[in-house]
C-alpha cells in the first residue's frame, strides 16, 4: 500500500516538516516578523562593530497606491504559482497512469 501512495507520502510529510519548522521559527524570539535581512545585517554590524549601510537600490521597489492592489497582486501571484503547481503535478499524474495502462 505504502509503494501505491508513495508521492502523497511524501508530499504530506514534506508540508508537515514545513508547518512544524514555520511554528519553531515564528514562536517567540526578537526577530519574529522581520526579514533575514535586517536580522543579518544588525547580526555583523553586532560582531564587527561597524554599522552596516542601508542598501538603496538603482531601480526603486514599486509601492502599490493601496492595500486592496498589493492585495490583489499577491493573490495573482499565488494562483499563477497554484496553477503551475496544479500542472505539473497532473503531468506527473498522467505520466503515471499512460505507464500503468499500457
């Protein structure tokens, strides 16, 4: 039985080992919603004694004019990511069934 389900197996312990590292990281601790950036640059600026220079960069990061667009981008972006997920996983899916039936 384990042989037959053995993509799913794997899928499911993977999303599992994911959930149970996001809920270690994210529980407590100074950096909780921060990015790694800013906890790594005020993590050498700690240990060489030199702050570090915030980063300007050449091509200015779009800022949406509200929250309902950024909203809405995100959305998009995760059902694009939804969709090529959704694809691959049933090329793979049908690749395994046009093997067995043949």
């Amino acid at each position: 039985m384990i042989g037959k389900y053995k993509l799913e197996l794997i899928t499911v312990i993977a999303v599992l080992a994911f959930i149970v590292l996001f809920l270690y990281t994210s529980a407590g601790g100074k950096y909780e919603f921060t990015g790694s950036d800013d906890a790594g640059s005020q993590k050498i600026g700690e240990l060489t004694g030199h702050p570090v220079a915030s980063f300007t960069p050449v091509i200015p990061q779009y800022v949406p004019p509200s929250g309902e667009i950024e909203s809405t981008l995100f959305a998009l972006q995760a059902s694009a990511g939804g969709l090529v997920l959704g694809l691959v996983f049933g090329y793979w899916l049908g690749q395994r069934k046009r093997v067995s039936v043949t």
